[in-house]
C-alpha cells in the first residue's frame, strides 16, 4: 500500500510548476504539497500566497514533511538543501544534474548511511526513465556502451540550423521563447550539461564515480556553417553525444558533437527529443526516445520517482557492488573530424592517422585519429582558436592505429 506523503518543494519556475500541473491532473495517485520555498519575493505567482515561504527551514524542519523536492538552478544551494533533508532523515527528489554529478559520491554514501533514498531520475534525459532501465532491467547484464542525445536544448538548435537552414543564433532564440533554454546557455551549448548527465548513468551503468572535470565535453558553439554543408554532403546530421563505453576494464565518458547516418536511430531524434541508446552483451541495442526538455516532461519524470518513493523505492546501486574493479579512463583514441585553422592546430591535438584530408584558403579538416585526453587538455586551445571537432564512426580503442602511409599524409598537411 502506498504511503502518504506530504512534500515540501523547492522551486516554482518551469520544471516546479510542471509538476504541480503533473501531479494536480495524476490519476490514481496523491501526494500534498505543503509548501513550496522560493526567492523572490515580488514575483507574480499562480498559487495563493499562503502556500510559499522564503524560509528553507520552514520546510526542511517542519516535521510533518517527509519528502523534499529540489527544483532550483543554484547547484550549491541544492546541495546544502538535500545535504541538510538527508541529515534530518527525509527522503529526497531532485532533478539537479549538476549538483549531482558533482557531488555523486558524497550523496550516494550520505543516504547510505541515514537511510533514506535520494531519486534523481528527472536530472537525466527529461522523460525518459533510463536511470531505473539501468537499475532494474540491465540490473545483471553486462553492459557495453551507453550514449545518445541527452540534452534537448542543444539538439532543437542543430535540428534548426541543419534542417531548416536558421542561424545558430535564430535558433537559440527560438529555444529560449520556447522554453527550452536558459537566458545564458552556456551549459547546454557548451555541453556541461549532457557531461553532468553522462557522469551519472556512468554510475547506474558501469559502476563506477566520474568527476566532471576529468570528462571531455565539447559542445556545439564553434560549429560553423562549412562543417554544416560538408556533414549535409555526406549524408550526416550532427548531433551532441555523450558517450560512456567499457574499455578493457575501464570505463571512458566524454561529450562531443558527432556525425549520426540514417541507419543510426538518433539520426531521426531532432527538436527538442533526447534519445538513449543501450548496448548490452546479450540483449544488444536497445533504444529509448523521449522529450528532454520542458516543464511538464521533467516534471512528469519528477512525479514518477514521488510514485516511487510512496512504495520506499530505493536505487540498490547494483553496478557499483558488482563492479567495483571498474575504473575511469579517458586515455582513448577516437576517429574525429577536426576543422583546423593552421597546421600547428593539428600538431597541438596531436591528430595521427588521416583518412581524408582537404585544405583551402578559408576551409581546412582532416578525418583523423585523436585521443581525448589530449582534446581534454587543449580544450580551451580548442575553443580560443575556434575549432569544430566531431566524432566519426564507432571506433573507441585504448591504443592508436598508425600506418607509414597515414603519417606521411598527416605530414603533408602539417
């Protein structure tokens, strides 16, 4: 029998108020939000007045309230907030990506030892229920690779800009007015926000704590209107992807731009969609598609983790207990489309192995191979001197592959 439960909500922006909507028009299921904290004092609310509160600790000392939910931007805050509900023996939703990949580690072992169970399934890919796929359904299986698009602000602006040939910036204004982005996007575009996401299905997954300043994540701000035509001539959408692959006993997590065929089903998930794709030993691909942006979607994820809580719902972390050989490690070689301005830019990647070339006056890339730590260390170099750097294909390998032929070519263009 579901148990009741009586919520104290932090936030009432876009995803706070998609799950008031969410939960208000829920069939077969009930839960009372007490009252709802928030900071600004002078804005217009939809609620009656008496139902807010600008003091955290009205809620979070209120010993009538068993469940905490936390929808607020500021990721410091968050923590304090669910730090201080662990404590005090609440359980705990949040959809803060950020503020959970940061602090993964610390959160996973502070509801270990007060008991209580910390859901974040709306942190990760909006709809979609990947976080408890990976708990309970590929709770025994060996996994592969777990990559997709997880970020739906970025791939409603490369849908605009590939598809409907809008500029980059017509398009962010478009998923700004929408909702879809925020009025500084730089976590989104600059892929901060797929790596936070990355980070924590590392953990359901493989078993295993990335720290978010150890993972590559280049996003789509350099992209540039030749690396547009040429993905179009060849067939390609372009696409963010975080990907996080075992490797040998390892386990490798980085966000790039990548070049996705027809034959690829993320080459068909644009606006605002996210899409997962699961490779396991013995059940192969499994594909998983949903919105991963807006209110009413991050809060129907929200909603489905209360559910949860109502029947004492806790992640069991079977991967970690299984796995705890596994370990992080980037030191991987990918093959990669790099538009490059002088020769020096390749010398600094430290690019080998060149399966096609072209240079021009205004135009220069090479396919070639690079590893991702190196990307990791010239990340800002990257940014600076405006490079584009775009996965290709499917090779992930621990070591690289050279030819005397493909030197000698790399060398041509240096």
């Amino acid at each position: 029998m579901a148990k009741k439960l009586n919520i104290g909500l932090f936030g009432f922006g876009c995803v706070g108020q998609g799950l008031y909507h969410v939960l208000s028009n829920s069939k077969g299921f009930t839960a009372n939000i007490t009252r709802i904290a928030v900071k600004d004092k002078n804005k217009p609310r939809s609620l009656d007045a008496g139902i807010f509160t600008f003091d955290k600790y009205e809620i979070l000392d209120n010993p009538e309230i068993n469940v905490i939910i936390e929808l607020i931007d500021d990721a410091d805050e968050a923590f304090e907030i669910v730090k201080y509900a662990i404590l005090k023996g609440k359980h705990v939703v949040t959809a803060n990506k950020k503020m959970v990949a940061i602090h993964l580690k610390e959160l996973y072992e502070l509801q270990e030892n007060h008991n209580v169970s910390l859901l974040y399934e709306a942190s990760t890919c909006g709809s979609i229920p990947i976080i408890r796929t990976l708990e309970e359904y590929f709770d025994n299986e060996q996994l592969n690779k777990v990559s997709g698009i997880f970020n739906g602000t970025t791939n409603y602006i490369l849908t605009k800009t590939i598809s409907e040939k809008i500029s980059y910036n017509a398009a962010l204004k478009q998923a700004q007015e929408k909702g879809f982005a925020e009025t500084d996007p730089t976590s989104d575009v600059e892929g901060f926000d797929p790596k936070y996401k990355a980070v924590i299905i590392a953990l359901h997954a493989f078993g295993v704590f990335a720290k978010p300043e150890e993972v590559l994540n280049l996003g789509i701000t350099t992209l540039h209107e030749n690396d547009i035509k040429y993905a179009s001539e060849k067939g390609y959408k372009i696409k963010l992807v975080p990907t996080v692959k075992q490797t040998k006993g390892s386990v490798s997590v980085f966000v790039l731009p990548k070049f996705i065929r027809h034959e690829n089903p993320l080459f068909f998930v644009d606006n605002e969609f996210n899409g997962v794709i699961v490779e396991g030993e013995f059940s192969g691909e499994q594909f998983l598609k949903g919105k991963g942006a807006g209110g009413h979607p991050t809060g129907a994820a929200v909603l489905s983790d209360i559910s949860a809580l109502s029947y004492d719902y806790k992640y069991a972390f079977k991967k970690l207990n299984q796995l705890q050989k596994n370990k992080v490690s980037n030191d991987v070689f990918i093959k990669a489309y790099i538009r490059f301005n002088t020769a020096i830019d390749l010398d600094v990647l430290q690019a080998t192995q060149v399966y096609e070339q072209y240079t021009s006056e205004n135009y220069n890339y090479v396919i070639a191979r690079v590893n991702i730590l190196d990307l990791l260390a010239q990340r800002e170099y990257i940014l600076k001197n405006n490079l584009f750097i775009s996965e290709v294909g499917e090779e992930i390998n621990s070591v690289p592959v050279k030819t005397q032929d493909n030197e000698a070519a790399l060398k041509a263009v240096i």
